[in-house]
C-alpha cells in the first residue's frame, strides 16, 4: 500500500530502485541502552542561553581549525537587518576536500566578537585524499550503468563522505540527468549515496484562474502575440508552456547542464514561452502560475528585503502544462538556463483534476527554491539544507527488538532485509539490504533535514496568503491540495488531517515526541543506510509503505510548522497541554520576520528540527530581545516539544 502523502516522482526520478542515506557515529549513541562510543560528529547549538564559557570554548575551537585550514571561510555577508553585525559560514575540509555537511555558521555583532555558533563539525577524519579514478572516468563509469547523463561543464567535485563507525569515503559528486545529486566512489565509481535533486510541492493583461477568479498579469507583448514573460517586476518572470510534451519538459529541466552551457544562458525559446492572442487568458494553469509567482515575488521583496528567487533579481522561470500529479522545485544545475526552475503538474487528460497552480502550492515550491539559494549561496552547499540525518544522536531513537507487520510477519533485526535492486557495469543485480540494529534492537529515524525545508516551504506559503488577503489570497493556515486531496496538510490543527483516508487514525504530528520514523536499513554495511519502508509511531510500528527510500519529510514538517501557527495566534497545544500567549495576527509580521532569519541567516547546511529551533530562538533574541514575539516563539517551540 502506497501512504497518501508519501511524495509522487516524475518518471526520471524512478531509474533506482532506492536512494541511500548517510549517518555518523553518533547516530549510535542514541539512549541509555546503546554502545557507548566516541561521537565523530559533533552538533553545535550555542547562542544566546548558551554558557559564555561554553560559547567561547566552542569559539576558540572553530578559530583554530580555521587556522590550519580545516575550516575555510566560504562566506561572509553583512546581517540584513542588525548594523555591524555580519555572518561567516565556515565550511569543513581534511586535506583540501571539502567534508559533506561538515561547517559552522558564526555571527559576530559590530564589535566582532562571536554570539552564536551552529554546525555540524566531523572529527578522526582518516582517508587517503588521492583518487583511483578521475571524475572524467567515474561520469563515464555512471553513464555506463545507469544510463543517465552527467554535466558536461567542468570535472565532478571530490568531497569526503561521512559514514557509520566513524568512516570516511573519497567521493565524487555528481549531477545527473535523473535529477540526482550521486556521491560515487572515488576508487572504483560505484554510487555510495544518492540525494533526490527535486523538492516536490511589460503589458499588463487579465486571465481566469483555476477557481474562477480574475487575475491580473503582467505580459509582454510581441507584435503578434502576448507572452507570460513579466517585465515589469525587477527580476522578470517567465512561464513556458509544456504544451503535455514530456519530451520538451525533459528538455527545459536537463538539456542545460547536459550540454554544459553557462549559467544564464537560456536554452528555452519564444516557443517555450506560454502565450495568449488578445491578452485575455482562458489557460487556468498559466493564469495561476504565472500571476502567483509574481504575487511571492512581491511578498518576499516587501516583507524580508529578498529578491527574487536567488536574492539577486535572477530571471524566475516555471514550467507549466505537463502530466504530474504534483509541483516541484528542481536547484541549479538544472533548469532552462541552470539556475533552477519550478514545475506545476496536470492529471492526465481524461481526469477532471485542477492543475497544481493554486497559491499554496506556487508560494511551496518559490519558497523551495528561495531557501535553496538562501543556504546554498551562504554555506556552499549544492542542496541547499541536506536531506540527510543531522549528525546529532539525540535524533534517533531505539525501537523493539522485533514487531508484526501488517501482515502478521513477526520482524527480528535477523530476518528484516529489504531487497533492492543495484546497477553495476555488468548490469542489475539484486542486493539485500539488513536492518541496523544496535543490542538487538531496530534503530529508528526520520529525514529532519528536510522535514525542516518542508516546514519552512509551507510557513511561507501561508504568510504570503495573509499577506495578498486582500487580493483573495486564502489566508487559513492550510495547505491547498487538489480535488481528490483539498487538504494536504494544516498548521492549525495537524492532527485533524491523516495521512491516509484508509487508516485516519494515523495523523499528522503536532508534537516532535510524535514524529514518524522509520526502522533503518543497511545499504553499504558499516557505512551508509537507508530509510526502510517500515513506520514507527512512539516506538511502536504501525504502517509500511510501498518503497524504502523516504523518510517521512512532509509528515513532521507539521511540527515546526505549527509552532508558527502558536506563535501568532495562541492556544493550548492539542498534544502537550501548554498554552502559548500568541502576538496576534496584527503583529505577524514580526514572527515571519524570525522565522526568515533564522534561514536566510543562521542555520548551517546540516539542521535537525531541534537545531532549526534552536537557530530560531537565536533569530527571536536577535531581532526582538524580551518583546512578546520572543517569549511568543519560545513558548511555542516548548509547547511542540522543541
């Protein structure tokens, strides 16, 4: 049984039969009962209620890896909203290559003394640095076995990848055309991790959205006809017709960095553009992509000083009309000029579905892909926040020693494997892949990383709703679906929404000790893990879904997401019983204005939920130290748990 809410991928994004994910040893030490071992990873949370002592400590440390080049200073930019301040990203090297995840963000006030710290640094860090093969020969290698195409502009990049048991492995990193990002081996090729690229959710004319309602756009005309390219804005906004030609929607997402052509140079034509005769657009799809990404243009510029979707007033470009059930962000490389792009899906022909155009869904994925270049720029990370586990042990939990399916198979770490299928030169083979177990116990996860990028994607989605009221935006803290599923999620009330209609009593959390998790499972043994299909709930195992691979991002993105809720509008937690005094809707802005510093400016590439509300208490203090919105936030983090 596949869960509702388990994400849909485009057809590209199935060649593999799972995607990996990578852990640290100090994923081990995860409760009283586990080994006790020396942590490689250490998690970095200090800030304001930090102990000076403590803070300094942590300082001095960073300064000294500074100093004999473990940590590289990436990037420093002037704080947007605090005269003086600045903020530093240091990012972790061992010998000149870079270490995935590995960085810290500092902030230094007007004097330069350092008031914050969070990251994720790796310690015993031994690999040999010189690679067996080149990045030439390992693309050529994954071209063979799998099919896909690399970039073709510049060499893959080596990175050190942190595994179990304190290992590190010399990698390539590489893009594909399956709209991975694949971290291969660098002595024989073969891929050892794999991360998901896409993030699933001037004349001026008039067009019917998909609700019926008129919508101005701003159009260009070119003598014959009117295009939905805006010009009007600072940066411009172009909408491409797909026209339900999947081979031109592969074009404008891959050809790009395929052909290796420089960023900003557009592969798509006047052809590709979505156009209108007389300026009065009927196209429901186009009329709502195109006047929404214009409205999140402009909530982004007037609430947080942003620009655009890179912060520069780069060119927004979407791609609408195609067959998904779903909407998408895909991060440079990809895209019709390599610089991003968001997709809004249609059902098939012989369904009566609405098109993915509403706001909810447009303001998800712009928010996507803002964030994306808000972290990637500021830590040098090519995903934006990482999809993989934080690297804090506090993250994961010991499940049973065994569990009945629903099946009524009774589970051990002994008999619990997952076969999977893997390419290889010779071509596909069957692997099976155990259940990590530590004292004989299942060890438990969830993708938090992400469950943080989800969050963030619909708190924005929805302040951008109260902030176009007026224009008949839906302001009500709930994520718009479709026809067949209205509801997908609610920060309101998470709990008042299942994950399935078949099994309503499983719902979405509102509580991090109510977070789903996954049994984990072993995809290279010592060193890399997956997610397994099997979901825990309280330790307690309650549902499977149809692949491993996935690690429940959008179910406890409610999480964080309701505690923005509290922090405007109060109330008593459903879950925990605490009561939060809320800033009230007339001072919203304040909390959105947390929120967006504490990810345009402080989290590290490598964030759990805890670390993302321990960076968004540090933002509170930042911008309003001992107001209403700071005790507002604190208390509403508390009342979920963080």
């Amino acid at each position: 049984m596949q869960i509702a809410g388990e994400p849909a991928r485009m057809t590209k994004l199935s060649r593999f039969s799972f995607v990996s994910t990578m852990a640290t040893v100090a994923l081990v030490c995860v409760g009283p009962d586990a080994t006790s071992q020396e942590p490689a990873a250490l998690s970095i949370a200090a800030g304001y209620a930090a102990d000076l002592d403590a803070l300094r400590q942590w300082d001095a440390t960073v300064d000294g890896m500074a100093g004999t080049g473990e940590l590289v200073v990436v990037s420093r930019l002037n704080d947007a909203s605090l005269e003086g301040h600045a903020h530093e990203y240091l990012a972790q090297y061992h010998a000149g290559v870079a270490v995935h995840g590995g960085g810290v963000s500092r902030q230094l006030d007007a004097a330069g003394v350092t008031i914050s710290l969070f990251g994720t640094l790796y310690q015993g860090i031994d690999v040999n640095v010189t690679p067996a093969l080149s990045g030439a020969e390992v693309a050529a290698l994954l071209e063979e076995m799998h099919g896909g195409e690399v970039v073709a502009a510049g060499q893959p990049s080596l990175v050190i990848l942190p595994g179990l048991e304190g290992s590190y492995t010399l990698t390539y990193l590489i893009a594909m055309s399956d709209r991975r990002f694949h971290f291969a081996d660098a002595d024989d090729g073969h891929i050892v991790h794999s991360v998901d690229a896409v993030r699933s959710q001037a004349a001026v004319g008039e067009g019917t959205g998909v609700k019926g309602d008129l919508k101005k756009l701003s159009t260009n005309s070119t003598g014959s006809r009117f295009e939905a390219h805006d010009m009007l804005r600072p940066a411009e906004i172009v909408t491409l017709d797909a026209q339900r030609d999947d081979d031109r929607v592969d074009h404008l997402i891959d050809d790009h960095f395929i052909q290796g052509l420089p960023e900003g140079s557009p592969i798509w034509t006047a052809d590709d553009v979505a156009a209108d005769p007389d300026n009065v657009w009927d196209e429901a799809a186009v009329v709502d992509a195109h006047a929404h990404t214009g409205w999140m243009y402009d909530y982004f510029h007037q609430r947080h000083g942003w620009e655009g979707l890179d912060g520069e007033n780069g060119r927004i470009l979407s791609i609408v009309n195609f067959e998904l059930r779903n909407a998408f962000f895909a991060p440079p490389p990809f895209g019709p000029e390599g610089t991003g792009v968001m997709g809004y899906g249609t059902a098939p022909l012989e369904m009566t579905e609405e098109p993915w155009t509403n706001l909810d869904t447009v303001a998800h994925e712009m928010t996507h892909g803002v964030m994306h270049y808000a972290v990637s720029e500021r830590t040098d990370s090519p995903f934006g926040l990482t999809s993989e586990f934080s690297g804090d042990g506090g993250t994961l939990r010991l499940g049973p020693t065994s569990f009945t399916d629903g099946a009524g198979t009774t589970r051990t770490c002994e008999t619990t494997a997952v076969v999977a299928e893997r390419s290889t030169r010779d071509g596909p083979i069957e692997v099976r892949l155990p259940a990590w177990c530590v004292d004989g116990r299942f060890v438990l996860a969830s993708g938090q990383g992400r469950a943080v990028d989800e969050a963030i994607a619909d708190i924005f989605a929805e302040a951008a709703g109260f902030f176009h009221e007026d224009a008949g935006a839906p302001a009500d803290y709930i994520q718009e679906g479709d026809q067949e599923d209205p509801v997908i999620r609610s920060l309101l009330d998470p709990r008042s929404v299942p994950l399935t209609p078949r099994f309503p009593q499983y719902v979405f959390p509102d509580a991090y000790g109510d977070r789903y998790e996954f049994a984990l499972l072993w995809v290279v043994e010592g060193e890399i893990i997956t997610f397994s299909p099997w979901i825990f709930l309280n330790g307690q195992y309650v549902l499977r879904l149809s692949r491993p691979g996935y690690g429940g991002e959008h179910w406890n993105s409610t999480i964080l997401s309701h505690a923005f809720y509290l922090a405007i509008e109060g109330g008593t937690h459903r879950t925990s019983g605490m009561t939060v005094e809320g800033v009230g809707g007339d001072n919203r802005a304040e909390i959105e204005r947390i929120f967006f510093r504490a990810i345009a400016e402080l989290i590290p590439a490598r964030a759990s939920l805890p670390i993302a509300a321990a960076v968004i208490r540090q933002a509170a203090f930042d911008l309003a130290p001992g107001s209403d919105a700071q005790r507002a936030v604190d208390q509403a983090l508390r009342a979920v748990g963080l």
